[in-house]
C-alpha cells in the first residue's frame, strides 16, 4: 500500500513539473532571436508575396500569429483603426507618397493626425525623422504599406468584424478603401473560402463547402449539357471511387475525370440526400479541376464590379463564420489564457497531437521523432546492455582484488577511457578506420549499405553490425569506464562493512559472501545510474550521431535547434522530461527490489 501511494503521488507531481518544463523551454524559444518560420521562405523580388502567403499560412497553422501569453485582442475595438488600415492598403505605393507632406503637417484633431498616430505606434524605424524628411518619403512610403501588412496578420480574425463593416455600405466608403479592406482581409485571414472537405471529412464542413461552391455555380451562364452516356459513365466511375480501398486508388481514379464534368459533380455535392462520403468525392473532382473559382484579393487598381464581385465572396465568409469571430462572454473570457501560443503548445502536447514542424515540408512532428527513435533506440539499447555486462562484473573483480596489479591495470585503463571525450573517440576512429587514410575497415556514415533492403534477414543484420560498431564504441567507451569506477567504489564500500566481516568469519565461501550479500547492496548507487538509461536511449548522442551521419534523436534535436523547428523541439523537451520523471520513479522501485529493506511505507505515512 505504501508503495501505491508513493507511486500515485510521484505521477501527479509530474503533471505541475512538466508544465514547469515545458513553460521555461517555451520561453527560451520566444527570446532567442531571429524568426522561426521567415528563415524557412525566399525573400527574393520574384517570389517575396508567394513566400509571405506560405509564410503566414504555415504561422497561423502552427499557432504562432497569437499572443504568447494572455490574448487581449477579441476585447480591442478596430473599428476605428480599421478605416486607416484600409486606407494605406487600398492605393499605391504613389499615393502614400503624396499625402506624406500632409501627414507630417497635420493639425491636432484631423483626420490625418489620427493616422500619423496610429502609424507612429506601429513602431517603423526613425518614423518622425523619416517623415519630415521629403527625400526618405518615397521608401517610407513602402515601410508604410508593409508594416500595415504586418498589424493585420498579428491582429488575425479579431479585426474581421470591423473590417467587413467597410464593406456592407458601399455608399459610406469610397472605392479605394473598400479595395484596401479586401486586401486587409486576405492578411488577416488565410483560405478564408473552404472548397473541399479536410482529410477525416465532417459533417460541421459541410455548409461552409456547399456554400462556396453553390456561389461559383450560380454565376456560371448556361453550362455546356453533359451527354447520357457520359453521365452514364460518370455514375459508375463515382460509385467506384466510393468504395475505394485507399487514399492512393482515389487519387489515380480522379484521373479519368475533365473540367466539362463539373455540373454532375455539382449535383451531387448540392444534393441534399447525397451522403457525406459522396459529397467529400464530388468535392475533391471539383477542386481538383476547377479549383479556386471564388476570388478573395483585388489589386489596388481594381475597378467597382471587380471590388462588388469579391466584397460578396468576404460576407458569405463572414456569414459562415459569423459565431465563431463574435464570440459569447464566456468565450472571451476564455481565450485570453486559452487562445494563445502557450496555450495551443501545452494542447498539442497533452494530447500528444503535436501537429506539423515548421519546416517546409510541413512534416508531421510525431513521424519524425518515431524514424528518429526508431534509429537512435537500438544503438543506446546495445551500447548500454554492453556497459552494464562489462562495467558491472569489471567493477566488481577490480574491488575483490583491490590493490593487486589486476586492479592498479584495469583502473589505469577505466582511467584513460574516461578522459577521452566521446566525439574525440569518434573522429580518431573515423581517422584510422574509415577515411582510409590508415584503414578503409568501416564505413564511415549511416547504418545500411546501399540495397540493404533487399538483403536476406541474416545479410541484413550483419550489415547492420558493420555500420553500428564504431558509433556503440563511441557510446560506449566513455559510460563504461565511469559505470565501471562506480561499480568499483560501490563494491569496495559494501565488503568493508560488519555484515560481511561476519558472514566470512561463519565460513561463508567467498563466490556466495560477494554475489549474494555485497552484490544487492552494491546495485544501490548503480541504480541510480541506471535512471539515466531511458533518457539516452532516447536522446541519442548528438556528436556521434552527427559525426557518422546517423538519424536518430541527437541529430535530430541538433537539426531542430538549427532550422528554429520549435514544434519539433518543444516534444523532444516534452518526451524528454516525461522520460526522465518516468526513469526516476522506476530507479525508485528498483531499490525496493535490490533491498527490500527500503519501503515507502514510514515516508508517506510521515507525510
């Protein structure tokens, strides 16, 4: 019962160590420099607004356009800023230019003056210098523009409301703010329309799908007539792909599809007795050959008819969408500790839903660490089975024959290994046994042959061996050396002792007095070692992993660090500590099995 209870309380006070953890991780990663996603884009003149839509599109995805600690902004009124934000986003970077001169002699009270102040608390670099001299004005000019840009993705959807209402009386705005809320929209909302269903389809996505493509369908003018016998064809082909076994046999079936058979398509995604499964398909056709019909951006020369056409795009995405950007009290209140960065991490890590890395590839975080570990876990399973078999027996006959030449010999060597670092074991390794320089014995990165898939079991496994036996050296020789000290010192403590005096003077044989009696109590300080076990079976070696081209969990942190892939690295720190606080509480239980003389009885009733 004792044990029970200290276990049960060992795991609840994992739950307030790892949020300590993952809190002073989080907050290391928000004060190191430098941007963990703009890093990842071309900034280059050709490709500089497509990378910013990737961009923005990826730090939304990931959660990082929301504040980091506490969201304020559903409680902020944009309506007032909203009019200035549309207006430097609706003309030309010419225009701007020329109303610069204006702006800086702008009386208090003006129309003006409320727009110098609100682009003086967008923080641009020496604004009043630049201002007011006429030769900067032209660049600060495109500062301008840009640092609107930038206020609209860090305010997000809060600023949706106010940004619509600029467009719901076309009366009350003229034609260029109206373009330049259009343009603040797309900033602050990325793929506002939905055209097909997410990848585990759901019934709630249904209306926002049907929708867009309901508003598409109806502009289009007496759409070309599908024959009988095609519409034929495209029944039989339609309930093939129903059925489908895989994701991959429907994609190779949406091949035998054209863009003139979208009205059936159509049909059957605005059937209302269509089932889910068939309306996801005739989705999927539809963007796939129609696309993105519905356009949400205008450009700053847009004419009335192109600014009305689209304006209609926004508020049936703002109708859509209507309860979740006003949301209820309670919901405020609410997202001000739950809508933020911090927030979304913590979630994502709770429910081990760790969601993509911020690199390019947009790689799931979770396939990721699962190939590094399952790269990493068998060299740290070798080279630790290869310690403890060799370290714990060496210890043991160096202590039973303290002082002898077989002592003084093995220590100098634990010594020796001791003192070399483990990636200064690696490289002279790959000095003499890889590089050829003196030997070619060993290959000199990665833990397979070219084509070692297509070796036999046994082949295989050898194959292995060659590649793996320098790097479970490496991991090896620096633990075993320290593992085999401890087991040493440990060992010569525990034959020291009154027991044992006493066991040898009753005429125990020595074999028993050691491996019965002394050995048990000589695990004690090697348990404790032992806790660190799971954690570099996890973890890797970095250096090592690095120097032989090995992907496992120490390159990959390295890499992570590198590239500012947070998500990645905030669930290695997670794991890593969820690893270790389990590692610690097995080393705990290992000592009652060791020595049953330690309980946790007297400690939890004393607490």
């Amino acid at each position: 019962m004792g044990m029970t209870m200290y276990i049960i309380r060992r795991l609840l006070l994992m739950i307030p160590t790892i949020f300590g953890v993952t809190l002073i991780s989080f907050l290391i990663m928000q004060l190191a420099p430098g941007d963990p996603l703009l890093s990842q884009h071309s900034s280059s003149q050709g490709e500089r607004e497509t990378s910013r839509d990737a961009y923005l599109v990826q730090k939304r995805a990931l959660g990082l356009d929301k504040p980091v600690l506490l969201n304020f902004n559903a409680w902020r009124d944009y309506h007032r800023t909203a009019p200035i934000v549309a207006h430097y986003l609706g003309r030309p970077v010419d225009e701007i230019t020329a109303e610069l001169p204006a702006l800086a002699a702008a009386a208090p009270g003006t129309v003006e003056a409320e727009r110098r102040e609100f682009l003086a608390a967008l923080k641009i670099p020496d604004w009043h210098k630049r201002l007011e001299d006429t030769e900067h004005q032209p660049a600060l000019a495109q500062t301008i523009a840009d640092f609107v840009q930038v206020w609209c993705e860090d305010a997000g959807t809060s600023a949706v409301p106010a940004m619509v209402s600029l467009l719901d009386d076309p009366q009350a705005h003229d034609l260029a703010t109206r373009r330049g809320a259009i343009r603040a929209l797309n900033h602050l909302v990325s793929e506002p329309l939905v055209y097909s269903y997410s990848r585990e389809p759901k019934e709630a996505e249904t209306a926002a799908v049907t929708a867009s493509w309901r508003l598409w369908w109806s502009r289009q003018m007496q759409p070309e007539q599908i024959a009988p016998e095609r519409i034929a064809e495209l029944r039989q082909a339609f309930a093939e792909l129903i059925e489908a076994p895989s994701r991959m046999a429907l994609m190779e079936g949406l091949e035998q599809f054209t863009r003139g058979d979208a009205p059936y398509f159509i049909e059957r995604l605005l059937d209302d007795s269509a089932s889910l499964a068939e309306q996801n398909i005739a989705a999927i056709v539809l963007r796939l050959y129609i696309g993105k019909p519905l356009a949400t951006d205008v450009a700053v020369t847009a004419d009335e008819a192109t600014v009305a056409e689209v304006t209609e795009h926004w508020q049936l995405y703002y109708r859509l969408a209507h309860d979740r950007l006003t949301p209820p009290l309670a919901t405020r209140l609410w997202n001000i500790v739950a809508d933020t960065q911090y927030a979304n991490m913590v979630w994502r890590l709770a429910t081990f839903n760790f969601g993509p890395s911020a690199l390019k590839t947009r790689e799931p975080v979770s396939e990721r660490i699962g190939r590094a570990v399952a790269v990493s876990a068998p060299l740290m399973l070798i080279s630790e089975a290869l310690i403890y078999l060799i370290a714990v027996p060496l210890g043991i006959f160096c202590a039973v024959r303290r002082g002898q030449w077989w002592d003084r010999f093995i220590s100098f060597v634990l010594f020796m290994l001791y003192s070399v670092p483990t990636f200064v074991a690696a490289m002279i390794f790959l000095l003499i046994f890889c590089y050829g320089t003196y030997w070619t014995l060993f290959p000199m990165s990665g833990l397979h042959s070219e084509g070692a898939d297509e070796l036999s079991w046994g082949e295989w496994l050898l194959d292995y061996a060659w590649h793996a036996f320098l790097p479970v050296v490496c991991l090896s020789l620096f633990s075993l050396a320290s593992t085999a000290m401890y087991a040493r010192a440990s060992m010569l403590e525990v034959v020291s002792a009154d027991y044992i005096r006493t066991a040898r003077a009753k005429g125990v044989p020595e074999r028993r007095v050691i491996w019965h009696h002394a050995l048990r109590n000589a695990l004690i300080p090697l348990i404790t070692l032992f806790a660190d076990f799971l954690p570099a079976m996890l973890g890797g070696s970095v250096l090592v992993e690095v120097l032989f081209g090995i992907p496992g969990m120490g390159r990959l942190s390295s890499t992570s660090i590198e590239q500012k892939d947070y998500p990645t690295l905030m669930a290695l720190v997670y794991i890593d500590a969820i690893v270790v606080l389990v590692s610690l509480l097995i080393s705990d239980i290992l000592y009652c099995v060791a020595d049953p003389r330690i309980t946790f009885g007297n400690a939890t009733e004393a607490e």
